[in-house]
C-alpha cells in the first residue's frame, strides 16, 4: 500500500485534471498552499458575509432620505466631523512618530537659566535642518489644532441635534472624556518644546495640581514629577504623549466609534 | 501488565489518566444552542440572575414586536457602513488638504526657550484652553462665593478647579436631564437656549483669559463674561419658540411620521 494519500480530496491531482493558464495555476496553487497551512477559506467565507450584509447601495444624502427642503441642518461637513477629528488624530500620529526620531526629552545642556536646553535645540535642529522638518512640525501641529477644533464643533453638533439622548448616553460620557484627554494631548504637547511658554503653561499646571486638596500633591508628584519643573517634568509630559495617551486614546476612540457602529448612526432629521 | 481499570496507588485507574482526553465531558444536547430558560435552570446565583434577565428581555422584544401596529419603519438609525463611512472619507480627504495647505502656508510660531528666572508678561495656551485658563480668573467672583463672616470657603486656584468640575458634570448630566424624542433645536428651544449660553460661554471666558488685551476694566469683563451667555441664551429661547410655529406643520408630517412620540 503506498504512503501517497488517496484521498478525494487530492486537490494537485484536481488541479491537473483541469485546463488552466499559468496565471490561474500559480494562484489556485498559492492558495491551496496557504489554505492548507491558514484556513483562509473561513475567513473568506466571513468576509464575503460581511460584504453581502453590507448591502452596498451609493449613499443617500440626510435630504434625500428625508424629503426635506430645509437644507441647513443637513450640512454635511457638520455630519463628518467625528471622522475629521481621527483622521486629523492619524496625521498627527504619523507626523508625530517622524518628529519623535529627532527629538530629545532632555533639559540638559543650559549653562545658564534662560539658555537652550537640548530639547529646545532639538526643535531647532527639526526646524533649521532636518529636510522637510519645518513642514513636518508645522504638519503636526496644525493636525492637532484640527483635531482640538473638530472634536469640540463635533461635541456642538451633537448636542444640538440631540443625538446624545437615549440610548446614546454613554457615547456622550465616553466623548466628554474623550475631549478631555485631547485636551491634556495638547497641552502635554505644547510643553515638550520647553520654550518660555511651555514652561510657563506647565507652571499654571503645577499650581492648578497644588491647589487641590488631598489629592493635588500626589497629582503634581504624578504628572510633574515634583513641585517645581525640570528634567523630571519634560520626560513625564513626553511619556504621557507619546506612549500614554496614543494608547487610551486610540482605544477609547476605538470604543466610541464602534459603540455608533453597533447602535447606527443617530436617526438625522 | 497492568489493566486499565485496575486501581492504582491513589486509588485512581489508568482510564482516568488517560492522556487522550477520552470522551468529552459534556456534550451539548441534540447539537443545539440551549435557550436563555435551559441555562437559567443549570446556573444559580447572579448567572442564574443574569439569564433570567436575558429570558425577559428576549420576551419583551418579541412582545412588542408583535403588540406593534407599525408595519414598517423607515430608518431606525443610519447605516455606519458604507453610507457615512464613504461620505465622511470624501469629505475629510478634502479637510486634509485643507490642513497640510495651511500648515504649509502657516508654520508652527515657535519662541524663546524656558527661563524659569524671568515670567513673561503674557502666558498663555493654546487658543483651546483658552476657556479653561478663564475659568482659573474668576477669582474676582470668590469674595461673593464667602460665607462665615466673610471667610474664603476655598483658595482662588481651588475655585478654578471647581468651575471645571461643575462644567464637565454639567456637561456629562446633560443626556439624563434631556430626555425624549425631541431632536431640533425648534422642537427644544430651551435646550438649545442653554446651548447657546454655553459655547458664549465658553468665547466670553476666552475673553476674560486675555483680558489684558481688553480695553476695559475687568469688573465690566466679568460681568459681559456672564451677561453676554445669558442674554444670547434668551434671545435663542425667544427666536425658535417664534419660529416653532412655522414648523410645526412640517414636522407633524414628515418627522413625527418616522418616530412617533412615546
């Protein structure tokens, strides 16, 4: 009895048996290959439910749907602003990761106070001469301010065509932290230059911490790394930036959009 | 040699350590999915709490959707995918050339570096916190906040700290104390009202942050910081509660037809 498998399903034997260009040989082989090693075949057939779920039709417009003459509510760029607001936040990522490789979290090299310090000198060597690394800060900052924008004029529309009611309450609690941590994003972001007013910004962050009760020391030793700035300060606000938040963040805006995904977009009038 | 089934030293058998897994442990019956009722009844405690919860609110779906009269509703909610998706990736492509146009055309301002020996004359973030740093100048308004004989409950910087608290609570409470199927701001005036007297809000606190630019005195300031919002917010209540009646004919046709008021 030979070793060889006769098995029905002999898929090369099968393929040898039909008439094929070499184009369809090579893929059907790959694909036989890959299938047997990952199962695509399961995740095809997934896909091809999604796609058949989907129920492709080209989009209707709010007014369209509706019937409706009064044509202002149904702006749509109003409609598009949660989408702006991640998109802005991709640019900003991506930028941000390209700016990363020339920055140093670092407040040494002041000889005396007011002096340049090597983060400062960083974002110099950024702007005089990385190639293209003018444009690119200035990329990652105004995506920023996009993204503040987007999420507060998101946060309006929202509320004043009331799709925060019910059953939506919890997208609307999950957006405000949401708005929150956009907002702690850029303020993290606006300190890491260490210019005068970043300095100063993260001063009034420190007295802010300081003047809470119970809990404010333990915020400033946190956040600050101590009452007064420095080193400690610079690389907590450049942890929280570019490692902390791109994490919450990323998942809680996950979270959020896939909390519309399953409950529809709320019923526009 | 040893049988399967002969007890060994601690009293267990070969059959039991079998290394193939044997027979499985529990097979689902007939191959089917059990019901909410049939896992109700094999759980106890919060699990048993927990189907019988699913048990009645799979029950209460089926009932209305039987009591309902509707026979067909348009649109329940809008489809995620693909209709938004595709509308709001058109639309944002063009915001983004619109950004990295003015990033081009506008670069990064970028200024002194830190010197925590000299404060500047003017420190401020950026323009969006611009309405956080004026909640932190209201300490003009703390003597008035004073009880016990003219004590200051708590500092000026706490009193700051405070006002972002009530505003994110504010902000946070709004879902639950708006409730209804109301959706326009015509069909709410008084929530838009207090829309409107918020996001005044919001640009007269910008103000009151950058109040040295201002050329007037900051007790005028402070209370434009508060008047302008109220007064935007009465004006906003009166213009849709003259315009709803306008509506109403329109939105008794086409809107209430959708979504009929509980």
């Amino acid at each position: 009895m030979s070793l060889k498998k006769q098995d029905e399903m002999d898929h090369n034997a099968w393929l040898k048996k039909q008439d094929l260009t070499v184009i369809e040989t090579a893929f059907l082989t790959t694909l036989i290959w890959l299938d047997k090693r990952l199962r695509i075949v399961d995740y095809l057939e997934l896909l091809e439910t999604m796609y058949y779920r989907a129920n492709l039709q080209m989009p209707k417009s709010h007014t369209e749907q509706y019937d409706l003459d009064n044509k202002f509510w149904y702006w749509y760029p109003l409609y598009s602003l949660g989408s702006l607001s991640i998109v802005a936040y991709l640019v900003a990522a991506v930028s941000g990761a390209l700016l990363g490789f020339y920055y140093a979290p670092s407040t040494a090299g002041a000889a005396a106070q007011g002096d340049p310090t090597a983060a400062y000198d960083s974002l110099v060597f950024i702007m005089k001469d990385v190639q293209f690394g003018y444009m690119l800060r200035s990329i990652h900052r105004w995506s920023a301010q996009f993204m503040v924008a987007a999420v507060f004029l998101h946060m309006l529309r929202v509320y004043f065509t009331g799709s925060y009611k019910e059953p939506r309450e919890v997208n609307w609690i999950l957006g405000i932290v949401l708005i929150g941590l956009t907002l702690l994003f850029g303020f993290s972001g606006y300190v890491l230059p260490w210019k005068q007013l970043s300095f100063w910004a993260a001063q009034i962050g420190v007295e802010m911490a300081l003047a809470t009760p119970l809990v404010g020391e333990w915020a400033a030793q946190l956040l600050f790394g101590g009452f007064t700035l420095g080193q400690a300060t610079l690389v907590r606000m450049y942890i929280l930036h570019v490692f902390v938040l791109p994490f919450v963040v990323t998942g809680l805006i996950a979270l959020h959009v896939g909390i519309v995904w399953v409950q529809g977009i709320a019923e526009p009038h | 040699m040893t049988n399967d089934d002969t007890p060994m030293t601690d009293g267990g058998t070969d059959a039991e350590a079998r290394t193939d897994g044997g027979p499985p442990a529990t097979v689902p019956p007939d191959d089917e999915t059990p019901t909410w009722s049939e896992r109700k009844e094999h759980s106890r405690g919060l699990a048993q709490l927990t189907y019988q919860y699913f048990e009645r609110s799979r029950r209460e779906d089926e009932d209305l959707r039987a009591e309902s009269t509707y026979v067909e509703r348009d649109v329940l909610g809008f489809p995620t995918w693909p209709h938004e998706t595709l509308r709001n990736l058109a639309i944002t492509s063009f915001f983004v050339g619109i950004m990295i146009l003015i990033a081009a055309l506008m670069p990064a301002h970028f200024g002194e570096p830190a010197n925590p020996g000299s404060t500047p004359a003017i420190i401020l973030p950026d323009w969006y916190l611009y309405w956080s740093f004026g909640l932190l100048k209201l300490n003009p308004l703390n003597p008035e906040l004073a009880v016990l004989g003219g004590n200051i409950v708590m500092s000026n910087e706490f009193l700051g700290i405070v006002a972002h608290g009530i505003v994110f609570g504010f902000i946070g409470l709004v879902p639950f104390l708006n409730k209804g199927s109301a959706r326009r701001p015509v069909e709410q005036p008084f929530w838009a009202a207090v829309g409107v007297t918020g996001v005044i809000l919001a640009f007269t606190l910008a103000a009151l942050a950058i109040q040295n630019f201002f050329p007037i005195s900051l007790d005028l300031l402070l209370t434009l910081t508060f008047m302008l919002p109220v007064l935007g917010g009465i004006l906003t209540y009166a213009v849709l509660k003259t315009m709803r009646e306008g509506y109403m004919y329109d939105l008794n046709r086409r809107y209430y037809m959708l979504r009929p008021p509980k």
